[in-house]
C-alpha cells in the first residue's frame, strides 16, 4: 500500500507538471492573441522570447532539481551500520557544504576533521544542518515569498500573476536543492509538485477577489469602494495570499530536505508549514514594502 501510495504521489507529481504547463501555454497564447491586434510580428517576437523564458525559467530549474542527487538527512539519524552505508553520499553533502561561504570555519573545520569516520560525519552533518543551513534555507524562502509579493500586488492580470507563482516557486525549491546539495525525493516531489500547482491556481483566482468579502466592516466596505483605494487594496491583498501560499510551499520543500516531517500525518503537516508561514509573513510584507516604490520608479525610468 505504501508503495502504491508513492506512485500514485509520482503520478500526480507529473501531472501538476503538466498543468502548470498548460497554465503557462495558454496564458502565452491568451495575450499573444492581444498582441496580435497589434501587428501579426509583433504577436511572433512575443512568442519566440516566450519560449525562450519558458526553457530559462522553468525546464532548467526542472531539470536541475530531477537530475539532482537524492539524500534524505532521516538517515543521519540511522545506526552505525546505515551510517557505513551512506559514508559516500555524507562526503558528496560535506564537500558541498565546506564550498559554501554562508557555512562559519568553524562548521567547516568540524565537518573537516569528521570526513574519515561515517558515524561522526554523520553527526556532525546533523548539527550543521540544524544551526546553519536551516536559517540560509529560511532566508531565501522569505526572499522568494517577497519577490512573489510584489510581482503579484503590483499586477492586475490573474494569468500572469500565475505564471510569475509558478515561476518564482520553482526557482525557490531549484535553490533549496542546490544550496543543499540534494533533492527531496521523488515521492517528496511529486507533493511539492502538487502544492505549487494548487498555489498557482489560487493566484489566479485572487484576481476577482473582492475585498469586502475579508474585511466585511461597513467601514472596510466603504474605503474599498473607492475607485484608487479598490485597485490598491485588491493588489495588496493578492500580494499577500501569494506570498503566505509561497512561503507555505517552501516551507514544505525545506521540511521534506530535512524529514521533519517523519510520522506526521497530513493534515498536521499543513498546519505546522502554514502556522510557520503566518508567523514569516510579517517579516516578508516589511521588506517588501521597502521594495515596491522602487519597483513603481523603474516603471518610469528608461
């Protein structure tokens, strides 16, 4: 049964793949067909550096993350004789790690005098991980959460908000496995793959949010009617559904890199990963207020 259940997590795996695809594809062809009012070129050069994106930002990252090796840290909880057995991974992590220059000499010098000994190595890649590479891992997801924030509150189109969701989270899980130096497996995947799917549909459904359906006050309800104030709070609101459903997903990437999520059930799993996001969010909207007026100069700058 467990092995049917991990197929069957693969199997949907590819089949968000494939939607997202479709999502991409026909958002393309949507706007390609406005610019074809245009001129019938100006409609080509669309869809030409279209593709071109398409492959720079999402079949690399996808493939980066597929073809990247597979290491569950569970195993540096193992026995000694577990440990002997995953000696030749251990080393693969900690050569990648001793290249990383957020990880302190001291870590270094640690993992350093651990590489001849599997058990120690073992050890003290579990403490690395937890003091170290847990908070670089936490910082680029807050970084990704922000960049999704402002790309989405500052557009109005729901098809491109969705493209830039699904995008921006690959790239965030494409990171994750690169800063670790290896991949989730491809049960863990075909989760993520599942959750960044979903996360890109609801992007594109906030679009026609009303925002007098959260904030219910007469009061709210009379602000939100204002031409300006509609536009700014509908986009502020959508950037911020965005960004807490990025960081949800990030989150889970970094939870199933770290497996601590071993014996939790589902539904638990969800609850720690968006009671963490909410806890983000704060720290996300901050910075990120900081960076749109930037973003609205660019807009008038050559």
């Amino acid at each position: 049964m467990k092995k049917i259940s991990k197929g069957l997590w693969v199997t949907l795996g590819i089949a968000a793949v494939f939607f997202m695809i479709l999502i991409i594809v026909s958002s393309v062809l949507d706007l390609g067909e406005r610019l074809r009012r245009i001129h019938a070129y100006v409609e080509y050069a669309f869809y030409g550096v279209s593709g071109i994106l398409f492959i720079i930002l999402f079949i690399r990252p996808l493939f980066s993350i597929i073809f990247s090796p597979t290491f569950s840290l569970d195993e540096l909880f193992s026995e000694e004789e577990n440990a002997k057995k995953n000696f030749s991974m251990y080393k693969k992590v900690a050569k990648n790690l001793l290249g990383e220059d957020y990880v302190k000499e001291e870590a270094k010098n640690l993992i350093t005098s651990s590489m001849n000994d599997a058990l120690q190595l073992k050890q003290t890649l579990s403490r690395v991980f937890d003091e170290t590479i847990k908070k670089e891992l936490n910082q680029m997801i807050i970084s990704h959460a922000e960049t999704v924030f402002v790309s989405t509150a500052i557009s109005q189109n729901g098809k491109l908000d969705a493209i830039a969701v699904i995008t921006i989270n690959l790239k965030l899980i494409k990171n994750l496995v690169l800063k670790c130096g290896f991949r989730p497996s491809y049960y863990s995947l075909g989760k993520l793959s599942v959750n960044v799917l979903s996360t890109a549909i609801i992007a594109e459904t906030l679009e026609d949010m009303n925002f007098s359906d959260i904030f219910p006050s007469t009061g709210a309800n009379a602000l939100a009617e204002i031409p300006i104030l509609k536009t700014i709070t509908g986009s502020f609101t959508q950037g911020i559904g965005n960004a807490l459903l990025s960081l949800r997903v990030g989150i889970i990437a970094r939870n199933y890199l770290f497996m601590n999520i071993k014996g939790m059930k589902k539904n638990q799993i969800r609850k720690l990963a968006f009671g963490e996001a909410v806890i983000l969010l704060p720290q996300v909207l901050v910075e990120s207020m900081k960076k749109i007026p930037s973003r609205f100069k660019s807009l008038f700058e050559k």
